[in-house]
C-alpha cells in the first residue's frame, strides 16, 4: 500500500486543485524541473452515465490511461497536467470511451482555456513568442492558429467600403495588394499578389460594388485599368500627397543639378524645399531669400512648387483648373524642361486628379496600414501569406473600433462628419444602403465569441451553421460564448513572458 501524505501534504495539494481551476480533475502530485510544472491528477468524481448514448446505464470499467495536457503558465512557468483516465465499457450501447473530462481538448491535447488563449494571442503575437511563454512548439502554436483563422474565415464578413483605398506594399521582394476602408479607417482586404486577373476577379466578386462611390489611389496604371471597368459607377480619385510629391520630385531634379554646379552654395536644402512656405521659420526663410540671390533657378522652382501645392487647396474643381491653367504658363516662361514630367502625368490622369479637389478622402490610411503590414511581416519571420493576411484583417478589420473622424478642410466638398447614410450635404446624390445579401458586421466581441466556440470540438461547426443562417446583432454572446476582456486576457500574456528565476511556491 503506497504511502499516505501527510496533513500538509493534502493541504498542498487541495490548494494547486484550486490553483489549477479545472472541472472535475484533482491533483495528487507534482514536481517543478527545468522551469515547467508536472502535475498528477485523476478524476474527481465517477462519470454518472454514457456519453456516447447518453443513458444512464450501467458501465463496466476496463483498464486506464496516462495522458499529457498542457496548461496556461502557473507562476510564469508552463504547467503540464498528467492525468489518469479511467476506461469504461457501456452495457447498453457496448461502446467503449474515457471519462469526459470537460475542460480539455483532445484535438490539442491541450485545457479549452489554453487554446483559446493560443487563438487569440496568435493575432496579436508572433508563434515563436507564444511558444516560448506556453513552453510548447512553435509547430503546434502554427496549426492551433491556421486551425482558427480557418474558422475565421469561413464566417467573416465585411461591409463593402464606399470610399475604397487601394495601393501595393512589396514584402519578401513580392508585391501585395492592399485594400481598406477609409470612410471607416480599416483594413478591406489583402491579395497575395498585383497581377491584373488577381484584381480583376476579386473586384468582381465583390458584393455591391455598384456602392462604391470613390476608389483612391496614386498614379498607378495597372490599378486603373482592373477599377474601371469592375467599379464604373465610383469615381477614381489620385491621392493628393502622390500628386504633391511630384512636383517635390522635379524640384529635388534641379537641386542635385545646381549643387553639381555650385558645390557649397547650398546646405540643408532637402528639409527646406519640402517644407510649405507657411511652415518655414525665419531662418529657412533667409535661406530661401539668399537662394534668390544665388541660385534664382532653385528659387523659383521652389516658388512653383508653391503656387502648385496652392492649386489643390482650392474649394472646386473649376477653381483648381483656373489656377492650373495659370502656372502651367508660368512654368512655360520660367522652367519648362523641369516640369515636363509632371505637366504629362497630369494631362493623362487629368479627370482623376481634379476629383481630388472634390472630395476630403485621402490615401494616407492605405500608406498606414503599409507601414503595420511590413512590421507584421518583420515580427513574424516566415510567415506564410495567409498567416499575415489572417492577423492583420482581424486585428484591423471589424474587431478595431472607429477612429474620430478628421474634421474637413473646407466646407465647400463633401464632408467626413456630415456624410450618413441617408442624404448628404454636398450636392453628392443620395447614398442607397449597404446589401444585406451577406451578414451585417459583427460586434467587437465576435472573434472572442468565435475563440470560445472553437474549443467547444464538434459544437463550432454547428456553430458556424447558426451563424451563416442568421444576421447577428450587437449583443452580447451567450453564456456558453462568455469569455476573458482584453484587458484579463492580454495582460496574462505579457505578464508571464516575464520569466523570474526564483519562483516560490505559497502554501
């Protein structure tokens, strides 16, 4: 007969039962080697009746097993549970199986809790640091989240954007395709690539596309080309900062050229020449005053670069064209060969330029979302396409909450603030609601309720059935879709990645 414990020992024991809060499951040893926790359990209580069959029928007990789960860190060290699971036979259905242990995850092998965790940290961490808080492969960190973001997949659904952004951001030397929101500053979409039948096919599977009133974008061809003819009721706009950029480009053009020319004449030029003539200081404005004495064809490059930023501060279009019409015939007079470039690229993009004066929307979002996306990317070495495509569209998708909206800069186009969805102010025609072939967005809560459902095993699919049938709304889950706040589930995270040396054990 193996020795009892002692009085204390019972004590240690009952409180690492508590410690570990897991249904039904009593420790009765443990061991702490290397920094990992080992613990022994067994079933608290006899299972009362057939889970296969589910009746009351008498069982017969045949033999048990030793099997491995892993748990969420206990004191910021990885816990590993060895449990004894008794074997039963039922009498009725003669159907053998374990005793159901109600906190586990025999796909995983691994506690409910401890999935979800791994699901939801796997959007926001990277699978290496995961695996090294949870004292698991990086392998099994990887299938957990490609596992959920499956799952994900099958019932996400965002609204189509009406002011859509569309650019390209290169990662591991290959060219993507970025696709956001800006009316509600979030991310659409990412396509693996930037061939045109790429776009084109996924443009027209778009649901209500006919919705979609403008698309930004910068001077790109291949883009224009695959929006014209997939979206012709949107009007294509040029992002204002590519059209600006321009003209700062053919001004640098001249300033490698003149400092060729006349070598320390000019200094700390670059900062100066990018810089509005309203935002200069006194001292860069004596430097631009000593330019004119100096180097005048810098000097008045800078001034038409000026009077070429002054054009698209204009409250219309036909305001912005009168003004563009007049420096072009000063640029004839002063520095024609300079701004060849630029005159040519506006004459071939002449309807989609103006349309920026008409309209506040910018693709400064879009370049944002490029800045997260290569950060993403650095992050998560060897990240497979969908991996990053999947953390970064729920992490910047519907689960973001909305930005404040900027407040215009005129009053005269359309505005942030004042466009619903009923009518707008600025002579635009009325905006026709969002399609409702598809399911609204989903609530903030919905991925966390999508977590808890996923370690439910052969529930979630039912699960995903309910949900394709019917439109949920904004309240809140269930009880059995409960789960941990940001702030409870988060702050676990970052806490136990701080590993101590000298963990104590409270009795």
């Amino acid at each position: 007969m193996p020795p009892q414990p002692s009085n204390a020992g019972v004590a240690v024991f009952q409180h690492f039962t508590a410690r570990l809060n897991l249904q039904n499951v009593q420790v009765i040893d443990y061991l702490n080697r290397g920094g990992r926790w080992l613990f022994d359990a067994v079933m608290g209580t006899l299972p009362q009746g057939c889970p296969r069959c589910g009746q009351e029928t008498p069982l017969h007990r045949y033999g048990s097993k030793k099997q491995y789960f892993d748990d969420r860190p206990l004191d910021g060290q990885p816990v590993r549970v060895r449990l004894l699971r008794r074997r039963y036979k039922c009498l009725g259905c003669r159907k053998p199986f374990y005793e159901p242990v109600p906190d586990l995850d025999d796909r995983w092998r691994a506690t409910r809790r401890l999935v979800r965790e791994i699901a939801l940290g796997s959007l926001r961490y990277p699978f290496t640091h995961l695996a090294s808080i949870y004292g698991l492969h990086e392998k099994t960190i990887r299938r957990i989240a490609h596992t959920f973001y499956k799952s994900l997949n099958a019932v996400g659904y965002f609204p189509t954007p009406r002011w859509m952004g569309i650019d390209d951001v290169y990662l591991k030397k290959l060219p993507r395709t970025v696709l956001t929101n800006l009316r509600d500053r979030k991310l659409y979409d990412m396509l693996p690539d930037t061939r045109p039948e790429t776009i084109r096919q996924f443009l027209e599977g778009m649901p209500g596309t006919e919705f979609i009133e403008i698309v930004c974008m910068d001077f790109s061809t291949l883009f224009r080309k695959q929006v014209r003819p997939c979206v012709p009721d949107a009007q294509i706009v040029v992002d204002k900062y590519h059209i600006i950029q321009r003209a700062i480009e053919a001004v640098d053009q001249i300033r490698r050229r003149v400092k060729k020319r006349k070598k320390g004449v000019i200094r700390d030029d670059t900062r100066i020449l990018r810089k509005r003539r309203v935002r200069l200081t006194s001292s860069e404005k004596a430097v631009i005053e000593r330019w004119a004495k100096d180097v005048p064809e810098l000097a008045t490059a800078y001034r038409l670069k000026e009077q070429f930023c002054d054009i698209w501060d204009a409250s219309d279009d036909a305001t912005a064209r009168a003004r563009y019409e007049h420096w072009k015939v000063q640029v004839a007079t002063d520095l024609p060969k300079a701004f060849r470039r630029l005159i040519n690229t506006i004459s071939k993009w002449d309807q989609e330029v103006f349309h920026c004066v008409n309209w506040t929307a910018t693709n400064g979002y879009t370049e944002r979302m490029n800045g997260i996306i290569k950060e993403y990317n650095r992050r998560g070495r060897r990240l497979a396409f969908h991996a990053l495509r999947a953390k970064l569209l729920y992490q910047y998708g519907f689960s973001q909450p909305a930005q404040k909206a900027r407040k215009p800069r005129w009053e005269d186009g359309p505005n942030y603030n004042d466009y619903d969805d009923t009518e707008s102010e600025c002579g635009s025609p009325p905006t026709a609601p969002r399609p409702t072939a598809k399911a609204l967005p989903y609530p903030k809560n919905t991925i966390k309720a999508l977590a808890a459902s996923y370690v439910m095993g052969h529930e979630f699919e039912g699960w995903l059935r309910d949900i394709q049938k019917h439109t949920l709304n904004t309240e809140e889950p269930g009880e059995e879709c409960e789960v941990q706040s940001d702030s409870e589930e988060y702050t676990r995270l970052s806490d136990v990645s701080a590993h101590s040396k000298h963990n104590t054990m409270s009795r």
